[in-house]
C-alpha cells in the first residue's frame, strides 16, 4: 500500500485516496528480465475517464509501432496496446505524430527508444488500475487476459 506522500501532487490534485504497485519480474534467458508492472489507485469516480485518458497519451512515447487493442465487455473499461519499436520512415513527420502504416498507429520516430511493451488500462467506478508488460517476453495477449481477470474483480 502506498500512502499520500509517496504519490504525485498531481494524483493528490486528482483526489488519490489509496493504491498499491507491485512489481513481477521473469527470469531471462539473456541480459534482460520481462517485467510485468500493476497499479492500482483509488479516485474520485467522476476522475476515473480522464485520468485513464491522460495515462494512455503519455505512455505513448514516439519511435514505436502501436496496436490498440479494447475489450467488448462494457461492464467495466479496458483498453490497451502493444508497442514494438518501429522501422518504419517517419523521417518526414514530426516526433509524437502520428501515421497510418498498414492500417496501425505508427508514431514518429525517436532517438533513446528501448524495447518492446505492452500496457492495459482498466477502470470501473473508482478503482484505476494500469497493468505494464516489458523485456524480451512481453505478451499483450497474456497482459489482455490478466487485465480482464483484474477488472472482474473491481466490485
């Protein structure tokens, strides 16, 4: 559990009230471990949708070829993607942007990018949970399955 100190000012402007983050890492096979990373926070529900809107803009960094993927489920909210580091040439399009490259999101590259991940934002109500998947293993369909087991327990 965390307590108000240890989060940002602005989840305390947002109305933080509780929340926890925990951290799995998988064993590699080579110098670097998959790391599967979940928060969970409590806000304000009215708070819950843009909160979950701003996470998704900035967990998007530029330099990487992006799959949405949602869930049909409209009892709670999941959407999510998978990043895999692009090759396409966006040499032409401004860092941040984004293009349509074989009908996905591709955005402009960026210098500093590191590896593949995946990342699923789930929300019902007031509970806000993020579920981030990296390293040489990352599985956005393994991600996608454990995002909907955690949104079927928010009450």
């Amino acid at each position: 559990m965390k307590n108000s100190t240890e989060v940002s000012k602005l989840a305390r402007d947002l109305g933080w009230e509780a929340g926890y983050e925990v951290i799995y890492t998988y064993p590699a096979a080579g110098a670097e471990p998959t790391v599967l990373v979940h928060s969970l926070a409590v806000y304000p529900a009215n708070n819950v949708p843009g909160i979950a809107a701003m996470v998704d803009r900035q967990d998007r960094p530029a330099g990487f070829l992006y799959e949405n993927m949602s869930d049909p489920d409209l009892r709670f909210y999941i959407s999510g993607f998978s990043a895999k580091v692009s090759s396409t040439d966006t040499s032409g399009v401004s860092p941040g942007s984004f293009v349509i490259a074989g009908g996905k999101n591709v955005s402009a590259a960026a210098s500093g990018t590191t590896g593949d991940f995946a990342e699923f934002i789930v929300f019902r109500g007031k509970v806000f949970e993020v579920l981030k998947m990296t390293g040489p293993q990352e599985n956005a369909t393994l991600l996608h399955d454990l995002a909907r087991k955690a949104a079927e327990k928010i009450p």
